[in-house]
C-alpha cells in the first residue's frame, strides 16, 4: 500500500534522494529544520544540513504512515543505510506554509 501525501512533502521526500539545492527548493526562505538534536534556520542552513547529511550517511526511506496532527503533518518513515543500527523508524513532522515547508521536526 503506497501513503497518499501532500504535494510539498511528497515534494521533500523525492528530493531527499537529490542534492542540497534541489532539497532546500520544498521549503520556505524562513524555514526552520530540526534534525540531530540541532536547529538550522534559512535556506542556507537547511542547504548545510542536507550537505552535511548526504556526507555522513547513505541511506533509503520507506514511508510507513501519514496523519494530521493539529496543524502538523506526521509522516513516519523507516530509514535504513550505514549509519548505527542500520534501521531506525523515524517521524518527520513538518508545517505547511503557501505549499512550501516552514518547519520539519525529525524525531525518533
């Protein structure tokens, strides 16, 4: 069964898999991304986070889930690559602004 999501985060996770640019394109100029116990704020941090990340790690999501939470997007998501543990399932919560993203929360 493939997850229905909404055009800006269907957006984010097809570009995930490309490079910084085309990742910071899904999100507003005054996004805020947290990720890693860290805060990136602006299209130039979140550039940096998505660099730093693609550096770092190698890996694959599988999209678990789709719920609306008050004003949030939650999308749960198994991620498996070369990192500790090789497989963890993670929940993405993102705000939508004007189709774009204005925040992403990545939590365990």
């Amino acid at each position: 069964m493939q997850v229905q999501l909404p055009k800006p985060i269907a957006s984010y996770f097809l570009a995930d898999k490309g490079d910084s640019e085309t990742i910071a394109a899904c999100f507003t100029e005054i996004a805020v991304v947290k990720d890693e116990g860290k805060t990136y704020k602006g299209i130039d941090q979140i550039k940096q986070w998505k660099a730093a990340a693609s550096n770092k790690y190698t890996y694959a999501i599988e999209i678990l889930g789709c719920v609306e939470q008050n004003d949030l997007t939650v999308v749960t998501g198994r991620l498996t690559g070369n990192f500790p543990g090789n497989q963890i399932d993670l929940r993405y919560l993102f705000r939508i602004e004007a189709d774009k993203i204005a925040t992403l929360e990545i939590k365990v």
